[in-house]
C-alpha cells in the first residue's frame, strides 16, 4: 500500500472536528463543489466519530488513487466495519501531479489553524445554504405544479 496523501491521528473529540475540517480543505484542493465539500466533510467526521468511539483512537488515512478520493480508518479492530469514503474525483478536478497534491495538503495542515468556533460558523453557513436551496427549489417545484 502507498503512503497515505494525509493521516491524522484521531485521539480526542477535538481530532474529530480537525478531521471534518481537514476533509472540506482537502476536497476543495481536489475541486469538489461545495455541497460535495460539505457531503464530505460530514462522512469524515462520522467515520473519525466512529473510529474514536470504537477504539478510542485510530488513524484516518486521506489518498487519491486513480481518479478517486479515499478516506479510510487504519485500524485493525475496524478493518471489516467498512469504515471509508470513496469518492470519484470531479471531472474539473486540478490536474496537480502527487508531488504537488502532497505539497499542498502538508501546506494547508501546516497553514490552517483550527478553531471550534469558526469551524462551526462554517457548518451553520453550509446548513443555511442547504436550507436556502431547499426552500427554492420547494417554491420551483410548487410554481411547476400549480401551472
């Protein structure tokens, strides 16, 4: 197996919010839409969640290989619980070579401070805007059927 793009050590409830946040980063990166960014983002935490619940700890393991994001716990106890995301990549993905793509994921940890109070400002700011295209597109669908 290849060395991961990513790992984060998932010891404590807060590696599970740094592990949410770092998912949305990495997929932005990697040129996911932002309702796909947040889809994301909310597995990741549920597999960290169910990784630390389980064991206490673990390591989430974040990879690209061959036009798919993967995001897998490294556990034994965990290895048959099929704790993992696989998601193709989008087809207006960054063309960035691995060597890049490692760069830029070891920058955004190195450069992203985490912050429990705008990570959750964020989440609120994903939810609204998941409420708010909800809401339109209830009023184009009643608009439809009422002509």
């Amino acid at each position: 197996m290849s060395t991961p793009l990513y790992s984060l050590r998932v010891r404590c409830k807060r590696d599970i919010v740094v592990a949410r946040q770092r998912a949305r980063q990495i997929a932005g990166l990697l040129g996911f839409a932002g309702h796909e960014q947040t889809c994301i983002a909310a597995a990741v935490f549920e597999i960290a969640r169910s990784a630390y619940e389980v064991n206490g700890a673990g390591s989430l393991c974040f990879d690209v290989d061959e036009q798919v994001f993967r995001v897998c716990v490294d556990s034994a106890r965990l290895s048959g619980r099929g704790l993992r995301l696989e998601k193709p990549l989008p087809s207006e993905s960054p063309a960035l070579a691995r060597e890049d793509l490692e760069w830029a994921v070891r920058e955004l940890a190195r450069f992203s401070r985490f912050n429990l109070f705008e990570e959750i400002r964020q989440q609120n700011q994903e939810l609204l805007h998941a409420v708010h295209e909800l809401q339109a597109r209830r009023a184009q669908s009643a608009a439809l059927h009422a002509a």
